[in-house]
C-alpha cells in the first residue's frame, strides 16, 4: 500500500501520545538523542510532529531516492539525512520526506519497547482484525494470498520483484488487501471503534486529521474545491462542501489510494498493481462524485490523456538527449 502505511505509522504514535507513553510535542532528540539535521537548530527544534507532516524544510523527496531500495539499515537511514542540506527553512514549506517516518517509527521502540512492525500488529492489525496484511516487505514474497508488481517497460506490462524498502518501513512498506483495509477505514470513519471495540482512541483520530501544513488553495478538475492541507500521515481538502481525508501509496509495481470522507460514512480503497496507470485517482473521483449526486465524468479518459501526453513530452526529451 506504500505510502498509505504513514497513516498507521501516525495513528500509533498518536495512540502512544493519548496513552501518555510520549508527547507528540516532544522533541524528536528526548527519544532519538543522535538525531541531527545539517540546519543544527532545526535538528535541535523538531518535534515528533514535525517528521508526521513534512515541514523539515526538506523538497518533496528530497534524498529520498538514495535510501530508496538501498542497503542502509533505518539508522543509517536517519544518519544520512543530516547531510543534506534542506532546500528551505524549517518549518516555512511543506515538502514530502520519507525519511522524516523513519525517523517517527524508532520512536516507537524507544518508548514502548516494541519494533515499529510488532506495535502495529499488536495494536492495529490484530484488534482490527487485519489478518492478511503484513507490516514488512521482507514478507511479501513467501505470503501465500498475493497479486505480483508490474510496470511497463518498452510499450509493455511485466512483472517485477517486490521492492525491498524495509529500512523505509515506517514511510511505506505495509502489504495489505481491500478487506483488511475496509476494517481500517470502518474505525477511522468511527471514531476509532471496530465491532463496537475502541480500537484506536478516538483523541488519536482527531490528533491524525488536525491540519499542520499548507499544501495549497486546493481546487479539482470539475467541481469545487478551497484548501489542501496535511494533516499527519492524510491529505486534508475540501470538496463540494465535504471533508475529504486521504492518501495515495506508491512503490515499485503497485499505486494505490484511500479516501475518507467522515460527514458521509464513505470510504474508497482503490489498489492497483501496476506502477504505471492513474486509474487509482480516477476511480475514486468516479466513486464520490456518484456518492454525491454529481454529474458523471469521464475521469478515466481524462487520466488517460494526462498520461499519454506525459509518455509524449518524455518520449521527445529522449529524443534530444
């Protein structure tokens, strides 16, 4: 599910924070006294907060493709990232960092004794009910329920590997089905409750769907739409009128999206596995546009046309170089 695993990475540090084991405003250096940022203030300053909303100061993936698929251990992870000097100054711009949720997943050991992976299974996956869903990718290939990754490579679908980004865990590294995912979505859109149990505390919801960071003014391809927002581990925007709380995931093979919104109960998990195709956005659009009486789009042919005109300016970029 890739980057829908932030999510749960936020939710279990959020549950630790209403369960007083840690503060969501402490420092990130009371749990992690070796981490650093090459802005040594900004390092000095951050909160856990700070590493579930992207304002680092870091661009949007920025240094992340280094680690990507690497050998590094998740410390090595986190060294590494006092290195590179971010493009802006802490906390003045939002900017997506997959190494800021490594660094939030070994909090989770520092202060509960569990491994980011064992927490959630302990926590989430197990009282949810989330029986098919596996926490490491190191897992993925001897799973015995499993759809293979495929990109297209040359005008044609293949197969691929798993990707292993296990040292990235905490960012995106969850494997999950629509079913288990449904359990998921049914206790975020109630509050935390699953089965009439209180999984997830529901001062841990709320504390994951606060805004922090301003992405934009928003707006959509059709209808309306004001702000875009983050939250901690889920985009925040406004729709027609309604709340939407979503995220997508993507690593080597799969795209995938999951979509909220509260004030209608809806949730929408889309999964595809394939690395190349937009149809995870534009099934999703199809589906809430439905759910809210608007009129139909084609939202496939529109993706499609994004796509191929993207397939047509790479194609030319190629051609020159």
């Amino acid at each position: 599910i890739g980057s829908n695993s932030k999510a749960f990475t936020a939710t279990a540090l959020a549950m630790m924070d209403a369960d007083k084991k840690i503060s969501l405003d402490d420092k990130v250096t009371k749990w992690i006294p070796s981490f650093k940022l090459e802005n040594k203030a900004a390092g000095e300053q951050a909160i856990i907060r700070d590493l579930l909303c992207h304002r680092l100061g870091f661009q949007t993936f920025q240094g992340d493709f280094t680690y990507w698929t690497s050998n590094l251990s998740r410390q090595e992870v986190i060294e590494k990232m006092s290195l590179i000097k971010a493009t802006f100054p802490f906390r003045t711009k939002w900017g997506y960092t997959n190494a800021g949720f490594v660094v939030a997943g070994e909090i989770i050991p520092k202060a509960t004794g569990f491994l980011w992976e064992d927490y959630l299974k302990e926590k989430i996956f197990t009282p949810l009910g989330m029986s098919n869903t596996l926490a490491l990718s190191k897992d993925f290939p001897n799973a015995p329920n499993k759809c293979s990754a495929h990109t297209m490579a040359d005008g044609k679908l293949i197969k691929i590997p798993f990707c292993s980004i296990d040292n990235l865990a905490a960012a995106g590294s969850i494997g999950s089905s629509v079913n288990d995912m449904s359990h998921w979505v049914m206790a975020q859109l109630n509050r935390g409750k699953y089965n009439d149990q209180q999984v997830i505390p529901a001062a841990a919801i709320a504390q994951t769907l606060l805004p922090h960071s301003i992405l934009g003014n928003g707006g959509h391809l059709y209808n309306s739409g004001h702000f875009s927002l983050y939250g901690l581990g889920w985009m925040l925007e406004e729709y027609c009128g309604k709340k939407i709380v979503s995220h997508t995931g993507g690593v080597n093979g799969f795209v995938t999206s999951v979509t909220l919104l509260p004030e209608e109960k809806l949730g929408i998990i889309v999964f595809t596995n394939t690395d190349q195709n937009n149809f995870y956005e534009a099934l999703k659009w199809e589906i809430a546009d439905a759910y809210l009486g608007k009129p139909y789009r084609d939202y496939s042919k529109v993706y499609l046309g994004f796509y191929t005109q993207q397939k047509n300016e790479n194609e030319k970029k190629k051609k020159k170089m």
